[in-house]
C-alpha cells in the first residue's frame, strides 16, 4: 500500500529550459516539493552541464547534484514540430523556468507576454545574469563575475588575493530566489487566479546577500578587509593552528564569551582586562598580538584538547573539514541525512533537502538520462509513433 503522504507541490508541472546551474538548482528544489519537472535538452548531448566532468562514477558533479527527480525531453527549437511540441506543453503547464540568453526566448515567441495569450495562469520566471532590463542586460555572465560585480570578491580573500566562492554561490543565490519567487507566485495565484512573470537576475541576488558589508561601508566607510577565513570585525573569530598540523575555528562574540575564554580555554584570566585587548575593537587592531598568545597556548593540545576546553567554556568551535569529513559528518548521519537516488551511471547518495518536515517525505527520484522521457511525453501531448519517427528523423528530437 502506498503511504506517501501529499507533498506541497503534488500535481504542479514546470517545463524548464535549463542548463548550468542557477536555473537547473531552482527547479530540482520544485521536484523535491513533489513538481513534475519535464527539462527541456538539446538532443544527443543534453544540457552542457552534462560534461563539466566525470567525477560521479563517469557523470558531472554539478549535474548529479541539480538535475534528480526530472524527466528529460529532448527537442531542438530551431524545428517547428519541436517548438509546437514546447508550446503544447506550456498551454497546460503551471510553470515555466528559463536561463537562457537575455531575449532569447522573447526571438523565439516564449516572452511572458506570447504565453499569457495562450496560458493566463502560467507562471513564467526567467533567470539572467543581470536581469531583463538595464545597460548591462547583454553582458555575459558566469558565476565568478558575478562575484565580482556583486563586491563579494572585494571581501574575500586575504589582503593580498581576492578569492571566490568555493562554490558556485552566485548561481545558487538565484536559483534559490527563483525557486522562492516561484512559491510565492502559486500562493498569489490561488488568490487571483493569474499567473506571474518573475525577472531574477544573478547580480541582484547576491547583491542582497551583501547585506553586511553593503551597510558596514554605508556613506563611502571603509569597506570590511579581506581576512582569509577569519571575521573582518570581531576578533578572535577564525581559524587558529593546533598541534601536528590540525586546524580549529573558534569565534567570540562578546566580552563575557571574551572573559570566560581567556579564563577557560587560554588558562589566563588577567589576560581578559589587558589594556591591549579588553574591548573588540582592541582586539581587533592588536589581531597579530593576540593571535600570538593563542597559537602559544594551543600549539602542544590536540585539536581534541582544544574543543574539549572551548566545549567546557562553551565558546562556539568547529573543525576545518575537508569534503571526506563532510561525508562522514557524524551530525548528518545521526539526523539520517543521507539516501540514495538512481542514476543512468547507478545508484549514488545524496543528502536530503535542508528542513525536516513531518508532513511529507521529499522526492528523491532518479536522475534522467538525455532524452529519457523524450517519447512518452510527445505521447502524452498527442503525437504519435509516425509522427515521433519522423521528428527523430529530421533531428528535432
């Protein structure tokens, strides 16, 4: 018997024209809701992403982390039964997502404008880097220069080298302001009864996430410094060597953390009303004094020693933990994190959506290969086996 109960997105369908990350990120999030994802891929080679590299048993990593719990339909739009194919799908459809080439779907006759005329309940959300409209909507954008433009390279890094996200965060930030819009824009239709356009842009999306250092340089203040991976304000906040080569990261955050850690963890509690160090902005001008004072203390404790003193203290701590240790996160596998999901290169673990709800259990289905549900889909919309054939025979599919 089946016992699943309903998701919050059970009986949406979203058509996507997707590739690379933001776009891709955004949608998969629906499909963890229970949306019926049909991604729209170029036939043979699929969305680019597929070939960034081969790192999951043959298959992309971007690609297995963004792309489960779809269907693949492969259609060229430079094909007229392929384009009437796409237009079929979206007369019915409740969503659709693009991260095309600004005005690319506009040439094509897929603005949000031609769509309301044939579906007024569509919800359409294109994703850019820069947005829809503005002197800078037809410069290329990738995420690196996104992080550049957004300031988040102006704060990264160390004083002498800038640095990027580890990760794709620019990518990531839209994605999830699209898939957030998205939800909003079902709630306000069942209220109106109309669907949305949704305009995202990579640029504003991060731009928001540099909420803190926007403000801290508020009326041309020094912006934060570049402080590697400690706070650029408060100190001691960072990373901090321990013996045989082992890092910790502790951080404080006020002066009663500041006077327990000098008591507790450094064993010197005359230290906590030094001159030198006995407010946050001291500490923070004397960081080369202090960081001396600490390393001396840590430098013959184990990395256990220390979290075992700054547990005691309860000052707030971790480990810098390569991608190893995060697979083997003890936290993640106690909350039962972890699940498999099937792949046209076998089965692979992934971690469950962020947020336990006890409502529903999120969708965890397989991840397509190219053009997987190419025919059952064309069936559903009314084309037939000769018709089909002949798509496949002209390459439209």
């Amino acid at each position: 018997m089946n016992t699943q109960k309903v998701r919050p997105l059970d009986h949406i369908s979203v058509v996507s024209l997707e590739h690379a990350i933001a776009a891709p990120f955004c949608t998969r999030q629906l499909a963890d809701l229970g949306a019926r994802v049909i991604k729209i891929e170029r036939p043979e080679v699929g969305d680019f992403a597929r070939g960034y590299d081969q790192r999951v048993n043959g298959m992309s990593s971007h690609f297995t982390w963004t792309n489960r719990s779809k269907e693949s339909l492969t259609l060229d739009l430079k094909n007229q039964d392929a384009m009437s194919a796409l237009v079929k799908l979206l007369e019915t459809a409740d969503v659709f997502v693009q991260n095309l080439a600004p005005g690319a779907t506009s040439r094509m006759g897929l603005s949000a404008e031609d769509l309301k005329k044939i579906n007024p309940k569509l919800i359409v959300c294109d994703i850019s880097g820069y947005g829809g409209f503005g002197p800078y909507r037809d410069k290329k954008a990738y995420d690196l220069l996104i992080q550049s433009e957004a300031g988040f390279l102006s704060v990264t890094g160390t004083p002498e080298t800038p640095s990027k996200a580890g990760c794709s965060i620019a990518d990531i930030a839209a994605g999830m302001y699209a898939y957030t819009n998205i939800l909003s824009a079902l709630l306000l239709r069942e209220k109106t009864g109309l669907g949305s356009h949704i305009d995202v842009s990579m640029l504003e999306a991060l731009s928001e996430w540099m909420g803190f250092p926007l403000y801290y340089a508020y009326d041309n203040a020094e912006p934060p410094a570049r402080s590697g991976a400690s706070h650029a304000t408060i100190y001691p906040y960072g990373p901090f060597p321990v013996a045989n080569g082992a890092t910790v990261m502790l951080g404080l955050q006020n002066e009663r953390e500041w006077h327990i850690f000098c008591e507790k963890v450094l064993l010197n509690a005359a230290l906590a009303i030094d001159d030198r160090f006995n407010t946050n902005t001291k500490r923070h001008e004397q960081r080369e004094s202090l960081k001396s004072i600490i390393c001396e203390c840590f430098k013959e404790l184990s990395i256990t020693e220390v979290e075992a003193r700054l547990d005691s203290a309860k000052i707030a701590n971790a480990r810098m933990n390569d991608m190893k240790d995060v697979w083997d996160h003890p936290q993640l596998g106690a909350r039962h994190r972890w699940t498999y999901i099937a792949t046209p290169v076998g089965d692979v673990p992934a971690l469950l959506p962020p947020g336990i709800n006890n409502e529903f259990t999120y969708r965890m289905d397989p991840i397509p290969f190219v053009g997987q549900h190419t025919n059952s889909i064309l069936k559903e919309i009314g084309f037939n086996d000769a018709k089909i054939a002949e798509m496949k025979s002209s390459r439209a599919i």
